[in-house]
C-alpha cells in the first residue's frame, strides 16, 4: 500500500500543476500536430490548415450517435430502478478498501455494458459510496473514489459498446472491401481471451484503486457542497414522484394532457417496440451490434424505467448538460483527424510501428499506436479509421488474425484515456471535482494496465 501511495504522488502533484483544461488540452493538441506535421512532412502550411478545415464536420455523424450514447446512458443511470440499486450497492462497503473496490467494479461492469453508463455510473456510485462513509463513520477520499469510477472506465472497449469492433462488424464501413469484409463481434469483444483480459484487469485496478488510499491526514471527504446538493436534489425528486411530473403551469393536472405527460403507459409502450424490434434485430441477424443497436438499446430501457414520458423527457434534459464540453471539442478533434490522415502523419506513425513488428508482436505495437493517436483523436471508431488501412496491409503480410489487430488498437484508445483528460467531463460533471484532483491516481491505473493488456494481447496472438 504504501509504495503505491509513494508511486502516485508525484502523479498527482504532476497534474495538479501542469494539466490544462481537457478545452485547452484540446487546442494544444492541435498546434502540436501542425508543429508535428511541418517536421515530419513535406505538406505546405496552406495544405495543412485546408486538411485541418475539411475534417472538422468529419465527424459530425458520430458526434450525434455519441451524444445520443451520453445522454440516454445518462438518463438511465438516474431512473429510480437504477438509483435504488446504485444506493443499495454504496452501503455494502464497510471498510475503506471496500469503498474504492466497490465504486471500481461497478463502474467497470457498467463500461462493459455501455461506456457512457460507466461514466454515470461510476460518479454517481463515487457520491453514495462517500455520503454512506459519512454516516458510518468512514473516512473516505473522495478524488480516489471519483479516480476509481474512472479507473474503471478504462475496459470499456472490451465491451458492448466498443466503437472499434462495433464499426467493423458493420455492414458498409469504410474499410469493409480492404478487410474482406465484417469482421463479427463474436471474434472481438466476445472471443474468450478479451473477456479473460478485461475480468483480471478490472480485478487489478480495483485492487490498485484500494491500495492507493492516502494516510488519514491526507484525507479529503466528499464537500459539503456535494452534499447539500445531493440532498436537495434527491428531497426535490421525492417531492415530483409524490406530486406526479406535471409542471406547474399546466391549468390542471387532471386534465388529459396532463394524464397523458404521466401516464406510465406511454413510454412503457414505446420502449416495448423498441425492445421488441431488438429482439427481432438479434433473431434475423444474430450477435450483430451496432452503434445505432447499442443507443436504441439505452433509449428502450431508459423509456421502460421511467415513471413517464414528462420524467424521461426531464431526465434527458439534466443529462444533456454532460455533452455540452464534448460538442465543443469533438470539431477539434475532428480537425486534428483530418490533418493527420490527409497529411500522411497517421500513416507515418503506424508504418513505423509495423516495421518493428513480427506475427507475434503485430497487436501489441497495435496497442501502443492507438495509445498514441488517442491523444490526438480520443475515438475508438475514429482512430480505427484512419489507422486502419496501415494495420490491416501489415496483418496481411504478416499474416495476422485481424481481430487482434482491431482490439490492439482499441486497448490502446482505453489504455490512454486514464491521462487524456477528455472523457472525464461528463463524469466530473456529476461528481464536482476538477480533473486535476484524480489524474494523478490514474496514471498508476495506466502503468498497470500496460502489463494487462500487452499479456492479453500476446497471449492471443500465440
């Protein structure tokens, strides 16, 4: 325990001093791929500002898939079903490993099930697991708990929502002709040997998460601010649940508009075709996911648990203040995309990965490149984009299963997320904290899961 306490330290006094906002993050990262591009390449200026420009709507399509992912993962995390049994999970731990442990693992299964729900999940489990502590007595520090809610996410493209697997198991992608055709999720995210990886390496960063807990005196318990409005907000809920959902405005809430806006019924029975669509979507075309198919899945369930259509409608406006910093930044990103794909610099990067790669090592260098070009472009489905056509052409002269290849490059997007500060908005968004207070703990997670990914990753290419 201690020397990962020493380990961490210097972690977080790092961040703490010298990480941006993920917003300048985010424009950083941009002049650096112009200063890279001019190094590395022979584009001109002109060229490279036109390449940056036209990628910046690339992305727009999947902008809307992934706000759509966010807020109905969002919406779902806080109807009451899924309150409820986040609540019952926070007062089980009785100790303080048990604290940071808990807020791990279910922030991981959550990621495995939906990125964007183990992000919800997981801040909203790192505030009951605090708020319980208190009552019992239990110091707990609550940046590592919020940490461990992030930690967690770092197995999310292992799972059912991951965009790299999902985009080439999809009919028509982009890359579909160079690759043969899809390749199924039954060879990615469900082959035996990613579900292995990602159950030992949640197990290890849970158990990392528990033995980074600081000295007492370092302690930093959950604000009373946090508090105090978690209180309001859940004394304001029972106060709409006893009340019915009508606004105040409405001139009576019997009135059949007003039954209709709190009719369970209703969105009873539009997340049932939903559902009853899925199931047909699974019976005609087996295990074949989808991003749309994971979205419509969040939606129908999200519908299915909420008290009506006016607290579905309620819960997705709360959640759509979660996107707002990521449909700022993604056109950034977009941009970067587009200048390192247009100027040659991704294929650069990759071709010098693949000349240092046999058979046996093809999906760890994989692993390291999407690593790298998840600072630049932080999406999975993106990045497999513009890496892909490199990766595959080196699979097939090396003679390496593309599957490896395609979950190299996402093990590299997660990898790196724990020091790429984007996807922490919408997590600290509920939990109140800034970035800097848990980036420190999950560099440790990143040093540790570099041993679990790389064994994973070699361990299938036997």
């Amino acid at each position: 325990m201690k020397l990962l306490q020493i380990m961490s330290r210097p972690f977080v006094v790092f961040v703490e001093r010298y990480y941006p906002e993920p917003f300048v993050f985010a424009i950083l990262l941009t002049f650096l791929t112009f200063a890279i591009t001019f190094t590395v390449t022979d584009t001109a200026p002109v060229q490279a500002m036109a390449a940056w420009g036209s990628g910046l709507a690339s992305l727009l399509s999947f902008m809307a898939q992934l706000c759509i992912m966010l807020i109905t993962a969002h919406a779902l995390a806080h109807t009451d079903p899924i309150q409820k049994a986040l609540k019952f999970l926070g007062r089980q731990p009785a100790t303080q490993p048990g604290a940071y442990l808990m807020v791990t693992l279910v922030a991981g299964f959550a990621s495995l099930l939906s990125w964007p729900l183990g992000l919800v999940s997981g801040a909203i489990m790192a505030q009951q697991v605090a708020l319980e502590g208190r009552k019992k007595g239990l110091r707990l520090h609550y940046p590592l708990l919020v940490a461990s809610a992030y930690s967690g996410f770092v197995i999310w493209h292992m799972g059912y929502s991951a965009s790299a697997p999902l985009f080439v198991a999809t009919p028509g992608n982009e890359l579909e002709d160079m690759m043969g055709g899809i390749i199924p999720v039954s060879e990615t995210i469900f082959a035996p040997w990613n579900i292995a990886t990602a159950l030992i390496t949640l197990s290890l960063v849970a158990l990392t998460c528990a033995l980074m807990r600081p000295r007492d005196q370092d302690i930093l318990e959950i604000p009373e601010t946090a508090i105090n409005a978690l209180e309001k907000l859940d004394k304001k809920e029972l106060e709409k649940e006893e009340a019915g959902d009508s606004p105040s405005h409405l001139p009576s809430a019997s009135s059949p508009a007003a039954r209709l806006d709190n009719s369970r019924l209703i969105p009873l029975l539009s997340g049932g075709i939903l559902l009853v669509y899925l199931i047909h979507w699974f019976v005609t075309k087996g295990l074949d996911l989808n991003l749309n198919i994971v979205n419509w899945s969040l939606l129908a369930l999200g519908l299915c648990l909420s008290r009506s259509a006016l607290h579905y409608v309620s819960l997705i406006t709360n959640a759509s203040r979660t996107v707002t910093p990521i449909l700022l930044q993604y056109p950034f990103y977009a941009g970067i995309m587009g200048l390192m794909a247009q100027s040659g610099l991704v294929s650069i990067m990759s071709d010098w990965f693949t000349s240092l790669a046999t058979p046996h090592s093809l999906p760890f260098w994989a692993f390291i490149s999407g690593g790298l070009v998840n600072f630049f472009v932080p999406s999975g489905g993106g990045q497999w984009a513009i890496q892909g056509p490199v990766f595959i052409e080196a699979a097939k002269n090396l003679n390496v299963d593309l599957p490896l290849v395609v979950m190299g490059i996402a093990y590299g997007d997660q990898w790196t997320n724990m020091i790429q500060p984007f996807w922490t908005i919408p997590l600290l968004a509920i939990a109140g904290l800034h970035m800097r207070q848990i980036m420190g703990y999950t560099f440790v997670i990143l040093l540790v899961t570099f041993v679990t990914f790389s064994a994973g990753l070699f361990f299938a290419a036997l």
